[in-house]
C-alpha cells in the first residue's frame, strides 16, 4: 500500500513531460494550451489522490497495532510502531494542506517545466535547424 502514493508522486512529476511530447507528435498548434490546463488538472488530481492514499495506508497500519480489534488505540496498547504512525499523521502539515496549496504549486512547476520544454525546443529550433535554400531562379523565361 506505500508503492501506491509514490506512484502518484512519480506521475505528479513526470505528467508534463509526457503531455509535451503528445504535443510535440501531435502537432497541433491549438491544443497547447488545453493541453496544458488539463495536464494541471491532472496534476492536482494526482496531489490529491497521493494525500488520500497515504492516510488509508496510515490508517491500515493502525488497525495492524490495534491488539484488541476494537477500533480504540488506548494508551497501554499502543506499541512503539502505532505511536510512531499517529505521530507522523498529526505532524504532517503538508498532507494538510495538499488540497489548499495543490493547484498553485502544480501550476508554477508545470508552467517551469513547459517553458523549459517548449522554449528549449524553440531554441534548438533556431540554433540547429536552417531553412532549406531555394535554387536561384533562372532569368530564361
């Protein structure tokens, strides 16, 4: 159940890469920026479905410490393991505050990374790439 909020933080990362090269193979012009905003969409998405997974993964754990199945972590059973979970859970502000601070930190690193992306294209472009040159035109018409 750990592997399943990393994979959400991998993909959170690698999304715009592989939104930019559907852009790139698609070739449209027109679909960058929808491309993009829903990439962000997605990108939340991810932040949330991350926050979600790691506190059912918590909770798990929990009921995994809980020596007498009824549901209650009383002070004289709680092991040193359930004590260390409810202690990052109640640490964690960050998990918090994911849904509030989700879509402006995804919005500000995708944007970084699209520019690096397109712009780094544009400039390989520019740099590498010459027109073709026309053959003079002949004056013998």
């Amino acid at each position: 159940m750990q592997m399943l909020p990393m994979f959400f933080v991998f993909a959170w990362y690698t999304l715009p890469v592989f939104a930019y090269i559907g852009v790139w193979v698609s070739s449209e012009r027109t679909i960058r920026l929808p491309a993009m905003l829903l990439t962000i969409g997605c990108g939340y998405a991810c932040i949330l479905a991350t926050v979600v997974t790691a506190d059912a993964a918590d909770r798990a754990a929990l009921r995994s410490a809980d020596q007498r199945r009824d549901g209650l972590q009383v002070a004289v059973e709680r092991p040193l393991e359930a004590q260390r979970i409810m202690q990052s859970q109640g640490n964690d502000t960050g998990r918090a505050l994911a849904p509030v601070l989700g879509i402006p930190l995804t919005a500000l690193w995708y944007t970084l990374v699209y520019s690096l992306l397109f712009g780094g294209h544009w400039i390989l472009r520019k740099l590498f790439i010459r027109p073709p040159i026309a053959p003079p035109q002949s004056l013998d018409a």
